[in-house]
C-alpha cells in the first residue's frame, strides 16, 4: 500500500504538468500529501473505512459545495468531494466483488428502494419538460445528486463495523462542525468568510462564486462553507446532539468540555445565521430529547440559559435578528403569505402554485430540477419569462417534484428513521442508547427543518442528515436489545 500511495502521488504529478501552472501546483500538492500517507501508513493504516468516511466528513464541511471544482473539462464541475465519493464507491464495488464488502441498509432498505424508484421513474417520466430550455441534462443532474445521498448511507452502513469506528466518525463531523461554526461566527463579527478564499490557497480548486441574499434587518446572515444561511444552520444544529453524545462518553473532565464547547459554539453559528428555521429545529429536538432523556436533560438545561449571552457576546444582534425575524412590522402571517407565484415567495403563498402544479402529475410529480409557476400571460417577445418557483417547504416541494409516491417514501424514511431509532435507544442500554438518542434528536431536528426549508436542494445538510440517520441504524444493528427483566 504505501508504494501504490507513492505511485498513485506520483502519476498525479505527472498528469497535471500538461494542464498548466496551477494544476501543477495541485499535483505537486497530492504528490506530497501521498508520500505524508505512505510513510504513515508503513507504521498504522491509513486507509480504513472509518478514517475514510470521516475524511469525507471534513471534505463537505471544509469545501463548500457548488462552490468549488476541480478544474477538469467535463459536461460537469467535479467537485472534490464527487471525486473521494467516486472512489470510495469503487473501492466499496471492488471489495463486494472480491467478498470483502458486504452491502445493507440495516432497516431502511424498503423506503430506500421506494425513494430511489420513485426518483428514477419521476425523472424519465418528465425527462422532456426537466431539460427543456437548460440545454444541459439537468433530470440526470439532479438524479445524481439525490442518488449521492443514498450511496454515502449505505456506505456507512455497509462498512463501518465497531463502535470505535462509528465513534471516528461522529469525532469528525462534530470537529468539522465547530471549525466552521467559529469561522460563521467570525463572519459575523468581520464580515469576512474563510471559505469564499479557498482558491487562493489551494490553486486545484476552480472557484464559482455564491449568490446568497446575506442579510436580514440590517444584519449580516452568515453561511461558512453552506450554500444558505439556512442550510448553515440546520448542518451545524444537526450536530449539537452529537456533540453532547461525545461530552458524556469523554474519558476526561477537560475533553467532555471542550466537547460541550463544541456544542456551545455550533448552536451560536447556527443561531448567528439569523435563521427562523434554527426555532423551529430546536423546538423539535428539545421536544424529542426531552421524550428520550428526560431525565438527563435536566444536567443541561443551564446550556439553554447560558446560550442566548454566548450568542450574544459572539454575533452580537443575532439574537434580536431572529426576535424580529418572528416579529416583523408587517406581521409575520402576512409576511409568509405574500408574493404568491413569484421567485422566492412566501412559505404559505406557495401553497396555492403548488398544489396547481401538483394536479398536473399528482402520483409521480413533474420531475426535479427547475420548476415555473404556470402563468396566463400572453406568448411572445414581450411577454415576461416566467419565474422561478421556489418552495420553502421540502414537503410541498416533494409532493410537487415526485407526487404522492416520492411524499410517501421520503416522510417513511425521515420520520420513520426517527421512530425506529428512538424505539431502538428506549431498548438499548449504555453507549449505544445515547448515540442513537443523538441521532435520532439530530434527525427529527432535520425533519422538522423540512416543513420551513427546502432542505433537499443542499447538498451538505442532507448529506450530513443521511450520515447521522446511517449511524444510529448502523448503531442498530450492532447493538442488540436489552434484556427486558421484567419478561417471564
């Protein structure tokens, strides 16, 4: 392994020459990052699933999404977190084959099946009216990155196979959570994003710049490495639980609290976003919590009061943002009804142009990609394009997008996924108990996201969503249920 490590450096070198200065600075780059991994992996191996799946992990935190790709010519930007995906589903197919690997989704395989037929049929279904106008395979485009949600789920739990393992992983995405919540809270105070820089520290990457509407009441709505400020929040809330799994499994005083820190630090980024949706998902997780470990929440209800002054001292005026964001002048019914069939309208004036559009396939849906509100006006030159709809609803938006059936599948597997994980952690005992309660809180947060935020369309939240939904089933599935001694 270390001289095909070595090799592999060196072929990457070599291949980028031809491409120019910049490439060649990229080379040279993974040429000395693979001769690092040879020289360890002669010691301790590099190359494991769990070290795999966790540099994935800190991949999508670190690289923003749609942001950045490499620059090769294809019909499409590979993104480098696509690329370590490609190769680790090869590596994966590779190992199936020689009977290395084992495949199993470990509980979900059912709504898995029905989500991933329904994407299939909807997108051929509508594979005309989806590309008409892009002028580029946009049905294939999008059924790619639904369908890289599934793989990287049944990647964890094909392939982690212990605890420790599980363990790395969740060590990642609650490390790579806290770096990026400090750098939004940066941003907060200096309005300056690390993660818009990137190219101009790492020449590999091509850089294509992000439109966000970046601000709210005069306040800057921090997004880091998201594609959203929303999509920021929700990831970073999503790994609060994990985070407080990790504090109470610490071996030491000072590491469980530099991992309640973690916690601290990712709910006041999330918070900083100025995010209505960070409400609605602490709420749900509370809720489910509460439910879970009653008990033992009550250790932790001095975090909750001691939050909004940390959120405070850090992204000073996040706190009144959102205050006001639930209070506006204009009253915050009236301000989610208004701008019907308009680009970005309200969340409840969505509900008319959605079900109009929902009529027109209601079993299958009009396909995933871009969508427009069916208008009246006139054809012709000077007749207004129409707008884009966009659905701050991800269950209006999947009605509309893959009809009942694709409604149906994905409610089974969110929320389905939650209840079987809850009953699985009511029926554990120790360890696993508590990471399948984190998971399952961490997904009903994301369900709950889903009525007030179209989270399907970001990559990375969704991404981390399925992670952690994998976790607690691969969790499930090596941990047997307690004795109840109370039978017999």
């Amino acid at each position: 392994m270390p001289l095909a490590l070595a090799a592999f450096g060196g072929l990457a070198f070599l291949g980028t020459i031809p491409l120019g200065a910049r490439a060649t600075i990229g080379g040279a780059l993974v040429l000395l990052l693979a001769c690092l991994l040879a020289v360890r992996d002669t010691a301790v191996p590099v190359f494991t699933w769990a070290n795999m799946a966790a540099s994935l992990a800190l991949l999508v935190w670190f690289v923003p999404i749609k942001t950045y790709s490499l620059p090769v010519n294809l019909p499409f930007n590979l993104e480098p977190y696509r690329l370590f995906l490609l190769l680790l589903v090869f590596a994966w197919l590779v190992g199936l084959i020689g009977g290395r690997s084992h495949l199993s989704a470990h509980g979900q395989a059912y709504s898995l099946i029905l989500l991933s037929a329904v994407l299939f049929t909807t997108q051929i279904v509508n594979f005309e009216e989806v590309n008409a106008g892009t002028g580029e395979p946009e049905a294939l485009k999008s059924l790619s990155y639904f369908l890289s949600f599934v793989i990287v789920y049944l990647l964890v739990t094909s392939t982690l196979d212990s605890m420790p393992a599980i363990d790395k992983l969740v060590r990642a995405l609650v490390f790579g959570a806290a770096v990026v919540a400090v750098t939004a809270l940066y941003d907060s105070r200096f309005s300056y994003n690390v993660f818009e820089h990137l190219h101009q520290w790492i020449p590999l990457l091509d850089y294509h710049p992000r439109e966000v509407d970046a601000a709210r009441g005069g306040l800057i709505r921090v997004y880091a490495s998201a594609q959203h400020p929303i999509a920021l929040s929700v990831a970073l809330l999503m790994m609060v639980p994990l985070a407080i799994y990790l504090a109470g499994r610490a071996a030491t005083v000072l590491r469980s609290r530099l991992w309640l820190g973690a916690a601290i630090v990712c709910a006041a980024g999330a918070l900083a976003t100025v995010s209505r949706t960070t409400v609605v998902m602490i709420v749900a997780m509370v809720l489910v919590a509460v439910f879970l470990r009653g008990r033992a929440m009550v250790r932790y209800w001095p975090l909750l009061l001691l939050l909004p002054f940390v959120v405070h001292f850090l992204a000073p005026g996040a706190m009144g943002g959102i205050y006001k964001a639930f209070f506006p002048e204009e009253g915050l019914v009236t301000s989610l009804d208004d701008r019907a069939g308009q680009t970005g309208s309200g969340r409840v004036a969505d509900l008319g142009p959605g079900l109009e559009l929902w009529r027109s396939s209601p079993l299958v849906g009009i396909g995933i990609g871009e969508q427009t509100v069916p208008s009246d006006a006139p054809l012709g030159a000077e007749a207004a394009e129409e707008p884009e709809l966009i659905f701050d609803d991800q269950y209006l938006n999947t009605v509309v997008t893959t009809g009942l059936l694709g409604f149906v599948a994905v409610v089974w597997f969110v929320w389905g996924g939650v209840l079987k994980l809850a009953r699985a952690a009511r029926r554990r005992l120790g360890q696993p108990s508590d990471l399948l309660v984190a998971c399952s809180v961490s997904a009903a947060g994301f369900g709950a996201s889903m009525a007030v935020f179209d989270a399907l369309y970001f990559v990375q939240c969704t991404l981390f969503f399925f992670i952690i939904v994998a976790i607690g089933f691969r969790v499930r599935g090596l941990s047997p249920p307690a004795v109840d001694m109370r039978a017999g």
